[in-house]
C-alpha cells in the first residue's frame, strides 16, 4: 500500500482517521492519568472510581452498538459529530463538581466518544485497506503518541497544583471541539447507511471459528488493558512503590512503547503471518507482566512496563486484522465482536476496585494476571488454527 497508488479522497480519510485517533489515544490515557487527582480531589473511595473507569467502558460498549444504528438514520458523519459532542461536553462536565451522578454521566459519555471513534476509523480503514495490519496498526500508533503525551500534559499541568488537573479537561474539551471539525470535514463515503445494504449480516460470521477466537482475545486483552490503563498510575502511587510524577512518566512510557511496538508489528506483517507474530506477542504480554507484578524496584518496574507496552501493541490490530475479511463482508461482524469484547473492559476496572477495597490495591491490580494468562491462552488456540500456514498472510 502506497501513496501514490490510493486517491486524493483516501489520503484525507486516512488523515482524518489517524489525527482522531491521536485524539483518542489522549482521552484513554487521561481516564487513568486523572482518576487519582479526581479521587483525591472529590474524595472517592477504590469502589466508586473503579465504577467511574468501567462506566467509561460502558459507555464504550453502547456507542458499538449505537455506532451500527445511528447512521441509519443520521448518516455516518452526523453520528459522528454528535459523539464528538459528547467528548466536549463530558470533560467539562467532570470540572463541574463531585455530584456523583454528573461524574458517572461524564464517564459514560467519554466512553460513548472513543467507542464510537475506535469503531468507525477502524471499520473506515479496513474499508480503504481490508485485512492490511499495516493500516491497522498505524492507525493504532496515533492512538499511541497521543496515549504518550496525555500523562505527561496531566503532569505538566498539575506540577503547581494537583488541584489544576482541570485544565487538562478543559484541554480534552477543546480537542473534541477539533475532533467535530474534522469529521465535518472529511469525505466520508457511504454517509446514509441504507438497511438494504445490511442484508449480507445474515449472521453467518457466528459460524466461523476465527471470528470467536478474535473476539475472544480482545476480550481478554481488553480486560488486561482497561485495567492497567485505569488503574496503573493509582496502583503505583498508592503503593508506594513511586511519587504521583514517576507513576504519570511510567503512563507515557508504556505508552511510548506501544507505539514502537505497533510500528514494528505493523513491519513485521509484511514479512511473517499474522498468528505467528500474534502468538509472540501473546508471550511477552504475560512474561511481562509477571515483571510489573513482581518488581519492587523503578529498574525493573520500568523493564516490566516497557516490556509489557511492546508486547501489547499489536495485539489488538493484529486480531482485528485476521478478521479483516469477514469484517467487510458482514457489517454487524465488527459491531458484534465490539460489544462482546466490550465486556471485558466493563468488568476489569470494577473488580480491580472491588477487590482493593478489601484487599488492598495490589491485591486488585493482580486479578489481570488471569486475563492475561487467558488472552495468550486463546492466542495459542488461533495459531493451532493455522497452523499450516508457511508464509505471511
């Protein structure tokens, strides 16, 4: 796939997909980077903010959902401008006071805002370039730098006052508002989604073992990862292990090597089949993370999340990307295996912050360890699958 080899109209869209995605990356990481200051400032205990992150993710798993109905009747770029809206709005919102009501409205609605962005940049990507890992995971690298710089504007930010982690809401609020322009902008082909052409959802992508198995990792996947995006810095402050200042840099260090990891899985599908570059992946997400968990010291604290963040990054783009066929051919395909895999970052965050509440923030944060152990499990299970591939797919 080449520059000079796609049309002017694809160039924007892919532009438009990846400045978003940037935008992306920085609210996700900054639903974790915020949550102490937030907790501290408003005074919530492990439970409610646990409750906070997985409202986050519910809001997440309805806009799959609703990101497959609304443009039936609004058409693809309204739909977009009115989750975009939910960005500005629900960031503001969290500035606003600790009426427990208005902050669970707030994080459902950042949820409603990258569900609905994860959704349609990747399916618009897999429209231009269907089954490319190397789109994919260049589209989930911007999510990556802005995954990285997050922490470190929340830090820049609060480095007079912890009480100034509102001005990286307000921030986040202007973002949304650039996010709107962009979508109002872009050439977005296929704007009234019509229900004739859903007649090819028949449902028969339910019968195909690959589909299942890619659904089943990233739910798996997306458990480990909302749990140590929602709570990594939390843990690491309120272990002692690390100051508030350390624990943000370790935010935009895993996040920095995430993208490396995502722009060398996106070189090394060219060269190696995907479930094979899947199944190594797999491997260091759990090896690493028995390294966090274990470590006591920042050396080996930052091996383990550098180590972690490399394994990780092409995860979820690579899994998307063995079922890139079936997700173009069948458009309830992608919705569906979103709001399966949706569950798992619903649950995570609350049973983190269930179990710290009784047992402490450590005892919370090694519950991943089982869905760690299960994605690679399943991992496994899709390499078992082609097993007879010689070559890259």
């Amino acid at each position: 796939m080449h520059c000079t080899t796609i049309s002017s109209s694809a160039k924007k869209q892919f532009a438009a997909c990846y400045s978003t995605f940037f935008i992306n990356g920085a609210l996700a990481l900054s639903i974790g980077a915020l949550l102490p200051y937030i907790r501290d400032s408003y005074g919530l205990d492990y439970a409610f903010a646990g409750l906070l992150v997985s409202l986050h993710s519910v809001g997440n798993l309805i806009s799959s959902f609703l990101a497959g109905v609304l443009p039936l009747w609004l058409g693809r770029r309204k739909s977009m401008l009115v989750f975009s809206f939910c960005l500005v709005l629900a960031f503001m919102m969290m500035t606003w006071g600790a009426s427990p009501l208005l902050l669970m409205a707030a994080y459902v609605m950042t949820g409603l805002a990258r569900g609905a962005v994860s959704n349609f940049n990747n399916t618009m990507i897999n429209e231009i370039a269907p089954g490319k890992a190397i789109a994919l995971n260049v589209l989930h690298a911007m999510f990556a730098i802005g995954a990285f710089l997050a922490p470190f504007i929340v830090l820049l930010c609060t480095s007079g006052s912890a009480e100034n982690w509102r001005i990286m809401c307000f921030l986040l609020a202007g973002m949304g508002v650039v996010e709107f322009i962009i979508y109002a902008l872009m050439p977005i082909p296929n704007d009234k989604v019509v229900k004739a052409e859903k007649a090819s959802s028949n449902g028969a992508f339910l019968r195909e073992k690959q589909f299942w198995i890619s659904t089943g990792i990233l739910f798996f996947y997306l458990c480990a990862e909302q749990g140590v995006i929602g709570w990594m810095v939390t843990y690491f402050k309120d272990s002692g292990l690390m100051s508030a200042g350390y624990a943000q840099v370790m935010a935009s260090i895993l996040w920095i090597l995430i993208l490396i990891g995502r722009l060398t899985a996106g070189w090394l599908s060219l060269h190696m089949s995907k479930s094979r570059l899947l199944g190594l992946m797999g491997l260091g997400f759990l090896v690493f993370f028995g390294v966090i968990m274990l470590g006591r010291t920042l050396p080996l604290i930052t091996f383990g999340i550098a180590g972690f963040g490399f394994s990780m990054a092409g995860i979820y783009p690579t899994t998307v990307a063995l079922s890139g066929q079936t997700i173009k051919a069948y458009p309830l395909a992608w919705s569906t295996m979103l709001t399966v895999a949706g569950f798992g970052a619903i649950l995570m965050p609350m049973i983190i912050g269930a179990v710290a509440n009784t047992a402490g923030i450590y005892a919370g944060m090694l519950t991943i360890t089982v869905a760690v152990a299960l994605t690679l499990c399943l991992i496994l299970a899709n390499l078992l699958l082609h097993r007879g591939e010689k070559a890259a797919d």
